[in-house]
C-alpha cells in the first residue's frame, strides 16, 4: 500500500475513507472523519474518532508527530 502524508490523506478522510499510520505499533485499527452530524437540531462540527481492537470509538486529535509522519496509509 501507498504510504502518505497527513497532508495528502486528509482528503480521503473528508471523503470518507478510513486511514492509519504504519509506524503505530498497537491496537490502533484506523482513523475516521465524522462530519455532518447534528445535536439537539445543531451542526456539530466535524471531528477525528479512533477505532481501536480493545476499545470502543475513542476521540481523537493528530499530535504533532501524526501531522509530521509520511507513513499514513488508506485502510477498508
């Protein structure tokens, strides 16, 4: 698989894509963009949920490390 930027996987997750980085070595199963969610008749704004094997959906925010890696990778 084509390993990417931050940069240039951030549109595939607008799109609905889910993406991971190789280089985390543990549960991590991948990322996702939600986005056009609304609370109570209210836009949320978009936000980064994180799936992972032993856990449920988690929040999730890139840390300066994740924006800087170029080994970030478009999953099913």
């Amino acid at each position: 698989m084509k390993q990417m930027t931050f940069e240039a996987i951030l549109p595939e997750l607008k799109a609905g894509k889910r993406g991971v980085r190789t280089g985390w070595e543990g549960t991590e199963l991948f990322v996702v963009l939600v986005k056009d969610q609304k609370h109570e008749g209210e836009i949320v704004n978009p936000y980064f949920l994180i799936k992972t094997e032993d856990e449920a959906y988690s929040l999730w925010s890139p840390t300066d490390c994740d924006i800087l890696a170029d080994d970030w990778q478009v999953v099913a």
